[in-house]
C-alpha cells in the first residue's frame, strides 16, 4: 500500500482463450467499484494451447495476485485452477454463472469454443463496413450518401463526434458525424433525409474552453482566439441549440459523458425510434 496516498496495488492476471476483451471489460467494471485501488494488470490472451498457459502460469507465480479467466477447454481450466490453489491465489472463472444459468433457462449445452464471439461472419463484416463508412464519414465527409447512415452526429468542435461515431461502428451501427461551425452552413442533405436519425452533441461552455485550449497546446499554437474566448463559445453552444431545437432532434450533453456512455445513449434513442410504427420524417423524426 501507498503511504502517501493510501492507495492500494495489487497484481491482476486476466487470463483469456480469446482477444480478452471481456474479461478486461468486466474487470475494470468491478475494480472501478472500489476507491484508492490500483491494479497491475498482466493479460494472457489467446491462451488456447498447454505451452500458452505455461507462461500464464509462470507469470502468476512471478507476481501472485488476483487470477480471473475465461478459459472453456477443461484441461487448460483444471490446471490454472490447480495451479491458482497450490499458490493460494483467487481464481475466478468470469463467465461460468452467466452460462450456467443460460444454458438451464434454454435447457442447452454451452459449446465450449474459444472466441466463438468473433466469429467472421455476416455480424463481423457488417461491423467492418460500419467502421469503414464512419471513416469515409467523418467531419462532414461524403455528405452525398448520408442518406446510408444509420446515426448522424452533429455538434460542435471537441464534443467527441469521431471516437463515439468508431464506437459506435464497432457495434455494428453505421455513423456519420458533421461539424457546426458558426457561419458555416449544414450540408443541404440533412434536411433531405428519412431514415438516419440525427442527434445533437452539446458540452458545457467552461469545460469545452478548457478542452480547446488544451488541444491547441498540444498543437503548439496559440491560445488567444475566437476558438477558446469564453463568451463566444457559449454563443456557439446557444447557436447550435437553437439548431436541435428548430431541427427536432434529440440532443445530448456529453460534458459528463465517457464515449461509451455517449454511445449508449445513442443506440438506446435509436432502438425507441426504431420500435415506434411508421418510416421516419426528415431528420430523423417519426411520423
């Protein structure tokens, strides 16, 4: 433990027959629960033969701590555990309950396949072709096609329209972002649309300045113009509200939002917009 700022560290090994990707997600969901704690964290990912877990193994043993896994061959599963007991480490199999109670409620047997989840197929390459087109999207890009998307971000600079728009590509979901500039017109295409939905992105004025600024530091630019003065960052956030507000669209405030929550509330619009009867107006609105 820390002194100095109470602190606690300890060694996480997450152990994984596939990218690892859930079981580091749900790690950090748990840890995260916890204040003042900090994890070393040793990934083991694509541990599928005896020779890989040995050197899951032995990083273990270099640096006990906390083993959680998500191992489906039972040989390999025997020996962390085994392995894990004789150190007197906890061993946590993540996803054993979740599938247990699965297969009961389907009355199913679990086929025990390593990375099944990624699988390439029709899933897999509509997520490739999302991620493609937020690429050929972004920052008002291709504006002739926007009628493909299935979500458009519109908001002003630094209000996350490109990491949430890739986020939102890698769950499938096809996301184009434009820019409001002040001045500056929208492309013509968005009040010519049917079936995307449009969602306005807004921050709170103090926090964007601070944003802004920061960004210009790291361009090794200067700091004192109309992109960071206070009073008409607040006119360009008015602005742009005004634009949702006569648009229709539903608006989002991310100041206090990850990209993953953005995100999530996004496809959580777009899934009561989808369930309600009827084609969608221009804009994106039901009628």
């Amino acid at each position: 433990m820390n002194t100095d700022t109470m602190t606690k560290t300890f060694h996480l090994h997450l152990v994984s027959d596939a990218t690892g990707e859930t079981i580091n997600s749900v790690a950090r969901a748990c840890v995260s629960q916890f204040d003042r704690v900090q994890p070393i964290e040793h990934f083991w990912n694509l541990v599928r033969t005896e020779r890989q877990l040995d050197m899951a193994i032995e990083g273990i043993r270099d640096t006990p701590g906390l083993v959680m896994f998500t191992l489906v061959n039972d040989k390999l599963r025997r020996r962390l555990q085994d392995t894990c007991r004789d150190l007197q480490v906890p061993c946590i199999p993540v996803l054993d309950p979740l599938i247990a109670a699965l297969g009961a409620y389907l009355g199913l047997e679990s086929q025990s396949q390593p990375g099944r989840q990624h699988a390439l197929d029709a899933e897999y390459f509509g997520r490739i072709d999302a991620m493609d087109f937020a690429l050929n999207h972004d920052d008002g890009q291709s504006a002739w096609d926007l009628h493909e998307a299935d979500v458009i971000l519109v908001g002003v600079s630094r209000t996350s329209k490109t990491p949430t728009c890739i986020y939102l590509a890698n769950r499938g979901i096809k996301a184009a972002n434009v820019p409001f500039v002040p001045g500056c017109p929208l492309p013509p295409e968005l009040d010519q649309l049917r079936r995307p939905l449009v969602v306005g992105l807004t921050k709170d004025a103090e926090r964007l300045v601070q944003i802004r600024r920061n960004r210009l530091r790291l361009l090794n630019q200067g700091e004192d113009t109309s992109y960071t003065d206070p009073e008409k960052v607040r006119a360009e956030l008015s602005e742009a509200r005004r634009l949702y507000s006569r648009k229709g669209w539903p608006v989002i405030d991310v100041t206090r939002r990850s990209i993953e929550e953005t995100a999530a509330e996004v496809m959580m619009i777009l899934a009561r917009r989808r369930a309600v009867p009827g084609e969608a107006g221009p804009g994106g609105t039901p009628v």
